[in-house]
C-alpha cells in the first residue's frame, strides 16, 4: 500500500439553505473586496447572482461582478480578471457556477499574487507559493473543483488545455444546494456524471490492489452515481437524486478514493487535447475515448477490470474466464454512457471521424512531442495515444 497525504481544506456547507451563508463565509475567510465570477448567464436567469449580491450588500461586503466565463474558460478572461483585481484592490475570489467559472476563479486567484504571466503554471513553468482566497458557489456538479487542487483553462491562441494542481489551488468554502442543479440540461448533466464517474476511474483502474477501503469507497461512489444518473434523467427535480450527483462530484475528485493507490489519468490527459483542440464538452469528451480506452489496457490488469465489473457494473463473476467477465463489465459501462445519451466514440462525439492528421496533432500535444507518457496502469506513448485515438473512432 501507498503512502499518501489527505488535504482537503474546504469548507463545504450543503443542503437546501446553503446559500443563505454565503456572506459569512465570505467574512470568515478574510473577504472584504470581492471579485464575483460567473459564466455565459444561467446564474443571472435563475436570479442566484441577485442573491448572492444583496447578500454582500447586507452584510457590508464590496463586490464586483465579472461575467463572461465559457465552458472550457479561457486564458485571456483570467489575464482581464487578474488585471481588474489588481485595479481594484480585491481580496477574494467568488466563483458562482461550473467547473468552468470556479476554475477561471482559481486562476485569476493564482495570477493576481504572481510577477509573471499566468500561463507559467500551465506551461510548467512556475510553480505557486500563494494565491488569492477563493470561495465558489456550486451550480453544476461535474469536475469536482469545489474541492480539487486543480484548474484547467484553454490557450485560445494555441488552442491548448492545460491543469494546474497545487495546494493553493483549493478552494477556502463551497456552498452547495442541489436545488440549484434542477435547471442543468440533460445533456450537462450527463456529462457531469461521467466526469464524476471518470475522476474516480482514474484512479480506482490502479494497479495496487490492497487497498480495501478505498477500493470499496470508490466502488460505493460508483454504484450511487450510476443509480442516481437515471434518477436525475428522469425527473430533473429529484432533490434527494440530485444530492447524491452533488455530492458525489465533491468525494469523487477530492483526493478520498485515491488514497494508497496510484492514480492513472490516461482519459483525462488525452480527452484534454479533445476539448482543447475541437471546444467539446470535457464530459462527453470522456465518454468518447472511456471504452476504447478500457478494451486497449484491460490485459495489463484483467483483475482490475474484473472487480469493476462485478462490484461496480453488478455482472456475476465467472473464474472460469476472467477475460469475458472484465470485457463484459466495460461493455455494460459502454451501454450505461449510451443510457444517459452520452457519446461512446469520437465519431459520435464530433459528427464526424478524426482525420489522421489530427490524430498525429493531438498525440504529439499529448505526449509533448514525445517527450512523456500518459496512464499508469499501462503507460501510453505517443504511438499506443494514436492507437487510442484510432480505435476511438
Ligand atoms: O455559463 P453558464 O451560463 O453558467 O452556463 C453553463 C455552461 O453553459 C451551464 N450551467 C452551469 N450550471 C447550470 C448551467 N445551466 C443551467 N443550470 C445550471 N445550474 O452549463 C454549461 C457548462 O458549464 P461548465 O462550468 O463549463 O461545466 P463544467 O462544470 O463541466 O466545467 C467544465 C470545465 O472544468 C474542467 C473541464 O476540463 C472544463 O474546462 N475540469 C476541471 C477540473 C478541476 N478543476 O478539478 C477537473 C475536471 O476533470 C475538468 O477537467
Ligand atoms: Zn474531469
């Protein structure tokens, strides 16, 4: 078993009256200035910014409201919003929204307590001592930043995606109410619970194999967000569904079910030179390369596969052929992601096929001209990236 660390600082106030909380928790990590962040609009529709607003008002707190985040967020609104902090002397950052606005938060957050350009830490360039405080106000359940190290933003100009994870990059508080969530389309909230799903596949398809607990929590997180998927689907404003999605979003990316066990990653790597590349959602993206993925390593760790199928996928284990039992268990996922009306393929994805071109340009992005692998449970190079690509389509 794996040594490990288990950081996980944030706050997390939860529940139907969630959001009534906001200013004090504003107060009680040191915002006075607030910088409030928030993406294309849905926060303003259903009148979530208002109320955050006279909340602040009320409690004597100034703010200002910075709009305009988009999925995949971009390099240049973060550069604006750093400036505008600067400008304006803020002390926090206030994310309202997706993965999407809360991570354009936490790098505004890092660029404002930094001499250089931003894009260092993506580039890997700098690494951070300090950031800005950040609290985020949750309304879609998907990447898990509310509780993640990590921040993803996209190079326009590059047409490049890529993450920073660093202990700086977790958020002081997040309020989450799953009311909220009701308004999320279908096709969001599908493609939140695959990413949900994925950020703990990545790291329960480990090949550490001792770590019960862990294995088993995983496990558990897996089976409810599969449940709860087609409860969701079916009525939007299942409450008590919608809770375990929200939930599940903050466990699944927290760090809790990789503890002892070595995370992968492959997926993830690779779909973010997709939605980098063709401005897809990160989700779908997933789902796209997910079964491909499986069916090209499962021989590296057929048990692996085998447990998934059986206690994750509920398929009845068959000693006598371990192989079928761990190819039937990716099939069954392969069918749930079409369930919930999710792309299991690149071509699905797009509408149309990869070229081979663009198969060469997203595995030389990915694997840095060759320079690195990706996954853990078997290392992907370049050529097996371009396979993965291939098969997909
Ligand atoms: O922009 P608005 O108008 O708010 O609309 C958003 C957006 O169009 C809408 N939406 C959000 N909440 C809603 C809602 N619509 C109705 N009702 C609500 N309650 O949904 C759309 C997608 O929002 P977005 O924030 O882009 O989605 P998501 O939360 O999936 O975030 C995706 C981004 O996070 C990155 C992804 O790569 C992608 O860039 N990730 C971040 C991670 C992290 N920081 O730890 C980990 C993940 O693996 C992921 O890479
Ligand atoms: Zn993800």
């Amino acid at each position: 078993m794996r040594d490990f660390t288990y950081y996980t600082p944030t706050e997390v106030v939860f529940g139907r009256s969630a959001e009534d909380h906001v200013a004090e928790l504003v107060k009680k990590y040191g915002g006075h200035r607030v910088l409030i962040h928030y993406g294309g609009g849905s926060v303003v529709r259903s009148g979530l910014l208002d109320k955050v607003c006279r909340q602040l008002e009320e409690a004597g707190v100034a703010f200002i409201k910075f709009g305009g985040v988009v999925p995949n967020p971009r390099l240049d609104l973060v550069r604006e919003g750093i400036e505008l902090c600067r400008k304006e002397r803020i002390d926090m950052v206030l994310a309202v929204g997706g993965g999407s606005a809360m991570d354009s938060a936490k790098a505004i957050a890092y660029g404002v307590r930094y001499d250089g350009d931003v894009w260092d830490f993506f580039a890997g360039k700098a690494k951070a001592t300090q950031a800005l405080p950040v609290g985020v106000v949750v309304t879609n359940p998907a990447t898990g930043s509310e509780m993640s190290d990590s921040c993803v933003i996209t190079n326009e100009q590059e047409k490049d995606k890529r993450g920073y994870s660093s202990p700086f990059g977790r958020c002081r508080f997040a309020v989450s109410n799953p009311e909220r969530t009701f308004t999320l389309p279908p096709y969001q909230t599908s493609a939140g619970i695959a990413d949900i799903m994925m950020h703990t596949m990545e790291r329960y398809f480990s090949n550490d194999m001792d770590m019960a607990l862990t294995e088993h929590l995983a496990e558990a997180l897996l089976r409810t967000l599969k449940e709860n998927a087609y409860r969701v689907l079916a009525d939007p404003a299942d409450y008590v569904a919608r809770a375990q999605v929200m939930w599940g979003g903050s466990l699944a990316h927290n760090g809790l079910t990789e503890c002892g066990m070595e995370r992968d990653w492959a997926c993830h790597k690779m779909e973010h030179e997709l939605s980098g590349m063709f401005d897809v959602t990160h989700g779908a993206g997933l789902t796209a390369l997910w079964p491909t993925w499986a069916r090209y390593v499962y021989k590296t760790n057929v048990e692996r596969f085998v447990r998934f199928a059986v206690n994750v996928m509920g398929l009845p284990n068959n000693p006598e052929d371990p192989e079928g039992t761990a190819l039937k268990g990716i099939e069954a996922m392969e069918q749930f992601y079409r369930d919930i009306r999710m792309p299991v393929t690149t071509t699905e994805l797009l509408g149309r096929e990869l070229t081979d071109t663009e198969i060469e340009e997203l595995a030389r992005r990915c694997s840095h001209d060759g320079a690195i692998t990706v996954g853990k449970l078997r290392v992907l190079g370049r050529e097996d990236m371009k396979a993965v690509y291939k098969l997909s389509r």
